[in-house]
C-alpha cells in the first residue's frame, strides 16, 4: 500500500511580508533593516516568475499569505488593486492545478491598526472581522483558509518578549490579545463557511517539542512540563472544550472563554525544533533557553536543533483534536543546500513513518520558496529553496529545489 495518499497536499508555504515588504505595515519601520531593502526580494512585482517556480518545483499546493497593510491602508480604504494583485495570485495557481491555501494573517498589521486597536483592545475584534469578510467575499476559488498564523507566537513576541510589534511586555494585556485573538478565529470561522460552505480552516499553529536542561534537576522538568502544556497542548484543549487555560508554574490557572469549541475543519502544525529549557531568574520572564545538537543531526543557521523525531511526538499530540493535520510549515535556514537536503529527506520520513502508524496527515509545505526576510534575524538566514541575491533580485534554483522536486516525485508513487 501506498504511505503517501493520492491527494497528499506536496506544498511549499510562504508569507507576503517576509517576500515583499509593504510601506503601511508595522514591521516596515520596526526593523531598521528593512529601512535599506523595503521590497525585500521584491516578490510584489516578480510574483509570476516566483510562482513559476512552483510549477519547476511540482508542488500540487501552496501556502502564502495576504498582506493586510496593502489591502486596507487606512481604516477607510480598500485598495482593490492589491485584492485583485492576490487574486491574480489565485488564478494562476489554479491554472497551474496547485491548491491554493490563503493566511489571512501572518505577524504584520497597517500601522493604523496597533496604533489605534492592538489585539489587547476589544475594538480589535471588529477591525480584523472586516477585513476578513473584504477578502473572503472578494478572492474567488480558494478552499483552504488559515485565519492566524502562530497565535502564541505573536503573544510570545508582541505582549511577553517585547521583540515584535507592539513591543508590550505585560501578562495582562497578553491575555486580553489572546483572547480577542481566538475571537477572531472562531468569528471568522463562521464567515468563512458563510460565504465558502465547504472551506477548511485552521490557524497554523507553532508546535515545539521541550526538554528540561539537565534531566535530573525537578524544576527543570517542572518547566518542561508547563512549557510543554502551554504551547503544545492548551490550545488543543481550547478547541475542544472553548477554554484556555493558563497555567504559570506555582500560580493559580486562569482560565479564558473563547468561541471556538470545534471551530477547525483541520490542524496546521508548523514544526522546526526542539527547546531545552531551565529555570533563571536573571532571564526574561525567568526562563531561559538553548539548543543542544544532542543527537548529532546538528544545529541550524539560527542554532535551532535539527530534531526529525520531534515531528512525530507534536503529530501525535495534535491528533487528540481528531482532525486531519496538515504541516502547514517545516524547514531549516541554512547555508548549507547539503544540510538542507537532509533535513527534508528525514522529516518526509517521519511523515512515511506517522502515516504508516495510522495518523491522518494531509501534508506537507516546505518553508520556504525563496529567501526571504527572517523576522528576528533579517536577511543573513536563508530557509528558501531557491537562493536570492538581495542586490540584484535574482532567484537561483539550489540542490534543495532539485531535492524537493525529486522527493515529491519519489514519494508521491511510493
Ligand atoms: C513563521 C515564519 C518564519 C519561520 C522561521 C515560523 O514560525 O511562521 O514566518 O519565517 O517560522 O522562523
């Protein structure tokens, strides 16, 4: 019997403002180094070159993402240029038989937006809930719909870490985001089945997997453990049951009702590593961390452990929701096209492997196309299967495309 099913989504996924900047978008003025390459790769104007590579590379499925801060510039204004730009996006992926799966959000915000409604404002709720109803009733033929991307992660960095926009770092006021976050979620679930009666949704959610540092040490394990529910499992829990429950170790739980009890029609897990973790009270938050090439399959550009088994553990863990499960995202930035090769080559094998021991996972997206602009680490890190020069724009195919190409192939017969 065949591991990989015939309609097994081989994907690549991406995010517009990590490709082609935007000059209304919060990140734009964040980071000083976009200040010098706003266009990034300058994807907006060689989106049909770009996505001609995905035709090259015979991926039958491809994640990106809309970029709110085009789309509505100000409060007030639609920008129907940038609408029909995406679904000039739509319409060739469809003529090129690729599905097309659409984010409707992915870390950046107009300006306007985190100026006057942050996620930890109410007004937030409704501002978000229009622009989805703009886009779903104006983008034709799209199916697969993803409403956030890493919700934790834009709480993590926006209201705790302070490294994103807003830069808060404020228990309170991170609880307030997330809940008006997953508001939004489970409300635009509802509109998207509105105006599309047989879309999938999900968010795609950042699944890690978390060893304490030193295995003997009990507060270590305590912190593993409470990591370990909070980012892994808590949401999982929330969609089953309509609760978030916050759990800092030696505190009393709290607990946060949002509407989205089985408001899924699948789960995205995005996977790249795993975190060791102990206690420090010198360290933000009290928590510090690090990556350990612990079983020799070495660390990344940004020294994140290469860790292919971790895949297997979140996999499992997402499947409690019962829902098919898509790896909305899994990559490497590397320099090293060598390491990148081995990198896919041995999370598609414990894809074979979870599908093999029953699990449904629907599939796979590589992140990512082209090089592209790293949020914390600007341009030196390259995820991109194709190499870009930042000076010149041009795309140069890598062993990995050819790599990924061959694996789609391969494994989509096997
Ligand atoms: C994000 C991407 C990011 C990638 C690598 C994911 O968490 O969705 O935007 O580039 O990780 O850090």
């Amino acid at each position: 019997m065949k591991s990989f099913p015939d309609n097994f989504f081989w994907g690549v996924a991406t995010s517009a403002f990590q490709l082609e900047g935007s000059p209304n978008a919060d990140w734009a003025t964040w980071d000083p180094v976009l200040l010098d390459i706003p266009q990034i790769t300058n994807h907006y104007a060689l989106f049909r070159e770009d996505l001609k590579l995905l035709k090259d590379l015979g991926v039958n499925s491809y994640r990106f993402s809309l970029e709110w801060s085009r789309i509505q510039p100000r409060p007030d204004t639609w920008d129907e240029e940038a609408i029909a730009h995406y679904q000039e996006i739509i319409d060739i992926l469809r003529n090129y038989n690729i599905e097309p799966m659409v984010t409707l959000h992915h870390f950046t915000h107009p300006r306007w937006f985190l100026e006057r409604t942050p996620w930890h404002r109410t007004g937030s709720i409704e501002k978000f809930l229009r622009y989805t109803e703009k886009m779903v009733s104006s983008l034709r033929n799209v199916r697969y719909w993803i409403t956030f991307n890493e919700p934790y992660v834009i709480l993590i960095g926006g209201y705790l870490d302070g490294c994103t926009p807003p830069g808060l770092k404020d228990v309170p006021l991170s609880l307030a985001a997330l809940q008006n976050i997953f508001t939004c979620h489970g409300k635009a679930y509802d509109i998207i089945h509105q105006y599309v009666p047989d879309a999938q949704v999900s968010v795609a959610h950042n699944m890690s997997v978390f060893a304490p540092w030193k295995k003997w040490n009990p507060l270590d394990r305590l912190l593993k453990k409470a990591a370990n529910f909070f980012y892994n499992h808590s949401i999982i829990n929330a969609f089953q049951t309509g609760i978030f429950v916050v759990k800092f170790p030696f505190s009393r739980p709290v607990e946060i009702e949002v509407p989205i009890k089985g408001k899924l029609d699948f789960f995205g897990v995005n996977y790249y590593t795993r975190i060791h973790l102990r206690f420090n009270p010198f360290k933000k938050m009290g928590v510090e961390l690090r990556y350990l090439d612990i079983e020799g399959h070495g660390l990344t550009n940004i020294g994140w452990e290469v860790h292919p088994r971790g895949l297997a553990k979140v996999l499992w863990y997402a499947s409690r929701l019962n829902l098919p499960l898509i790896i909305t995202e899994n990559g490497i930035a590397s320099h090293d096209t060598e390491q990148k090769v081995k990198y896919m080559k041995q999370h598609v094998d414990v894809v074979e492997r979870c599908l093999k021991e029953g699990l449904d996972v629907r599939g796979y997206f590589y992140w990512t196309l082209i090089d592209n602009y790293e949020w914390l680490q600007g341009l030196d890190v390259r995820f991109g299967l194709y190499r870009v020069d930042f000076k010149t724009f041009k795309r140069h195919p890598t062993s990995a495309a050819t790599y990924y190409a061959y694996l789609i192939q391969s494994r989509s017969k096997m």
